[in-house]
C-alpha cells in the first residue's frame, strides 16, 4: 500500500512541475512581451511549443527521479538534477523547433524562460522536501526498518533515532551483539539472528530491512535480499566496505556475468571519446597553422650550432607505456651527458631534475622554453595517439622508478602537452604539490576543465610565463 501510495505521489509531483513549466514558459512569453520588446511571431508556433513542453519535461522528470518522495538527499544534488533537466529540455525544445522550421520563437523568450523555469522548480521541489521533513519529524509519512546489527553499528541506529525528518521508524533490531543488546534493548525489541527472516518480513508490517554489519557475509546477504525481494520488501546494505566502493564503482557485465568494477580514473565513455576527437582535430588544425612557425624555428635552431632540430626523449604514458615524446632542441647536443656533473644544482625535490638557469639550455632554447614553442612537435604525439592535448606531463622512466606508490596514479591517463602545472607556476611548485595538481586533474576531469587549461596555455605562450 505505502509503495502504491508513493507511485502515485511520485506521478503527480511529476505532472505538477510539467504544469508549472507550462506555466514558467507564459510567465516568460508575457513578461518579454510587456517589459523587454514585442514578441510578435506567429501565435501556433507559440501554442505548439506549449504543448511540446509537457511531454518533454514529464518525460525528463521522471527520467531522473525528480518526482521521488526523497528521504535523505543534498540540496546541490537536486540543483544539478534540475539544471541538467532544464538544459536538455530546453535544448530538445530547440531541435523540435529546428524540424518543425519554426522561426518565429522568440530567444529572448526562451532564455527567460530557462531561467524562471529553473529557479521555480527548484523552489517547488526545495519547498516540497521541507514540508516532508516538518510531517516526518512530527511521525507521518514513515517508514518502518528492521536493522542486521553487530557491534559496530550503533552509528547508524543512532543516528535514525536521532534524524527524526528522516522519516524511519526503528521496528525492531537483529543482532547478537551483547552492546547493542545492553544500548538498544530498553527502548527496542532487539531480536536473535537464529530468528526466521522469511517469517518476519512475512508476518509483520516492515518496508525495509537496513544489513549494516561490519563484517559482510557473502550467504547471509544474499539469503536476506532474496527474502526480501520475494515480498517487495527494500533492502539496504551500509558497510565501510563501500566507502572504498564510492571512489567510482559500477556494475559491469563480462559475456552476462556481473562484475563489480572500481575505477579511480574518468570513466565516462562518451567524453572520453569527444576529447580524443577533440585531440586528433585541434592537433591537425594547430600543424597545419604554425607549419610556417616550426619551419622558421627549425632554421633558426639549425643555424644556431648545427646541431639536430628535434629531441626526441623516452617518456612513459598511460599505464606505463613508452614512446618517444618529441621536443625542439634546446639545449646542446651532449645536455645528457652533462646531467650529472649538474645533479648539485637542482633546484627542485623529488626525482625531477630542473635548473632555472640551465647552462645547458642554448639561446634560441631559451626563448622556446620562456613560450613553451620547444613543445609544439608533440602534436604529433598526439596525432600518433601517444599523447593528449591536457593531461598531466609524460616523465621520463628515472623518473617514475622513484615515485611513491600513490603518485603512480598520474600514469592512468594519457599524458598531455599542458595540464594545471603548465600553467600554475611550474618550476615554483614543488615536486609533491605538482604530483598531487595531476591527481587533482584526473580525479575532477571534464571537458569544461580540459578546454579551461587549453585557454590558460594559450595566456602562459602569449605573456612568456614559462621557465
């Protein structure tokens, strides 16, 4: 009955914000039309983009949940969810627009009504979650739970009793547990594990069971969500183990086999594919562009003492593997040679070798590096598939034979001309912090982020900022 009652609740919720989004798009389309400029246009493409928005923000709402009676849920979570829904609903009232060759939409009615639709359902969904957390500390709308318990799950049980607006009301507690027998019993009915799980959720009025053992039992658990599904009855797991699990796990499938999979590097497919294409086209567009620049910098290398015009230097890449990262030369044909009569005078910690003042580097060197346009012959790395355009630095293999275990992880994505450290300081930043900027760009990347430092690459080339 409770989850008859919620689909039907869910449903309307979903119904009432398509409605208030009808309403948002007339509130826009009146407010232009009294206060900013005529719209004018034609009046039925107006009445059809009415009636397209329904279907499509019913649709969108209930996609991503939004008409959900939400229990426990952070309030940045739900503005994402709508921004996200608002963007997409907009943008497919956009492509139906293009189709049905209507040109007489006003844009100044769109944009307003972006922004007056989002800001109205977030109020109506923020306010929404108040009033159910008011009724459900006051003991409406709960939900009835019976704990699997041992010693370390007083956390949890304390806090649902203490999170009344949670709206969960403590059935019963199952556990042998002579401190949760001692803590709990007084004020629960604390229950024996020999007791029959199938009788309980059978026989008694329970909508969930909460397994929140700090060892896990593989059988045990299985029995319990088998018991429970055979009934409709919800079943939660809450255990350290799957804090480790948050990092970024999903389910997979091998040939129709489950698999657990925990990746701590981008996983999403889609963008992942956008920024190789987004490599291969900038990386062609870029060559074919400064050929006339590399042309002149090779001569001028060439003329400067002779010597080869690229380096090419063994780095390692993603996940470990070498190539040979391609640079203009700037420094004197034997600079490795000279390496170790210079091991004194390095100037930054960690196995990486720098010296602001590299005597090594030669005149024209000096100058490629302060632009960075000893860099530019990595573009065809990246046309080779062996590098990105952002990325954290490729080092070289010295290098990582010293790295501590945690800062191997800057291998796991393929390396790139620039990253945050090209463009925050670079030999000023110790080697640890510089270690840590690159996990900070895997563990937060996005598309956003890699167009974002390709933007900030391009200020450092033009101001001289690098070293």
């Amino acid at each position: 009955m409770i989850k008859q009652r919620e689909t039907t609740l869910e449903k309307f919720s979903i119904a009432s914000q398509s409605l208030i989004t009808v309403g948002c798009f007339l509130v826009a389309w009146w407010f232009c039309e009294q206060f900013i400029k005529p719209v004018g246009g034609n009046l039925k493409e107006y009445k059809v983009v009415l009636i397209l928005i329904l279907p499509i923000w019913f649709f969108l709402l209930d996609q991503f949940g939004l008409g959900r009676l939400v229990r426990v849920k952070m309030y940045s979570a739900l503005v994402v969810e709508y921004i996200t829904v608002v963007v997409i609903g907009v943008g497919l009232l956009l492509v139906c627009m293009g189709m049905l060759d209507f040109n007489s939409i006003s844009r100044s009615v769109l944009a307003l009504f972006f922004l007056v639709n989002l800001f109205t359902l977030l109020i109506y969904k923020l306010l929404a979650y108040r009033i159910m957390k008011i009724f459900r500390g006051k003991g409406y709308n709960t939900r009835t739970v019976m704990i699997i318990a041992d010693k370390d799950s007083y956390y949890l049980i304390d806090r649902l009793v203490n999170t009344a607006d949670w709206g969960y009301r403590i059935w019963a507690i199952m556990s042998d547990s002579d401190y949760i027998k001692a803590k709990y019993e007084k004020k629960y009915t604390v229950l024996p594990e020999s007791e029959n799980m199938a009788d309980l959720v059978d026989g008694k009025s329970i909508d969930e069971v909460m397994y929140c053992k700090g060892t896990l039992n593989q059988e045990e658990i299985k029995k319990m969500i088998y018991t429970c599904a055979e009934v409709g009855v919800v079943f939660r797991m809450q255990s350290e183990f799957l804090s480790v699990l948050s990092l970024r796990s999903r389910l997979s499938y091998f040939n129709q086999m489950p698999f657990l999979t925990v990746q701590n590097t981008p996983g999403n497919y889609l963008a992942l594919k956008i920024k190789i294409f987004f490599d291969y086209l900038v990386a062609s567009i870029i060559l074919l562009l400064i050929s006339p620049v590399m042309l002149l910098i090779a001569t001028l290398i060439k003329l400067d003492d002779g010597g080869p015009i690229f380096f090419a230097q063994k780095r390692v890449g993603q996940n470990g593997r070498r190539f040979p990262c391609l640079k203009f030369r700037t420094m004197v044909t034997n600079a490795e040679a000279l390496k170790a009569s210079l091991m004194e005078q390095n100037e930054q910690e960690g196995p990486v070798f720098k010296i602001r003042k590299d005597p090594r580097v030669t005149r024209i060197g000096n100058f490629l590096r302060k632009t960075s346009l000893d860099e530019l012959p990595q573009f065809m790395n990246v046309l080779r598939g062996e590098m990105s355009i952002v990325g954290p630095r490729p080092p070289v293999p010295a290098e990582v034979a010293q790295y501590e275990r945690w800062q191997r992880r800057r291998l796991s994505m393929k390396p790139g001309i620039t990253c945050i450290w090209q463009v925050s300081g670079r030999n000023n930043i110790p080697f640890e912090q510089w270690m840590k900027m690159d996990l900070q760009y895997i563990d937060s990347w996005s598309l956003k982020l890699d167009f974002i430092l390709f933007l900030k690459t391009i200020k450092v080339m033009i101001t001289g900022d690098g070293q």
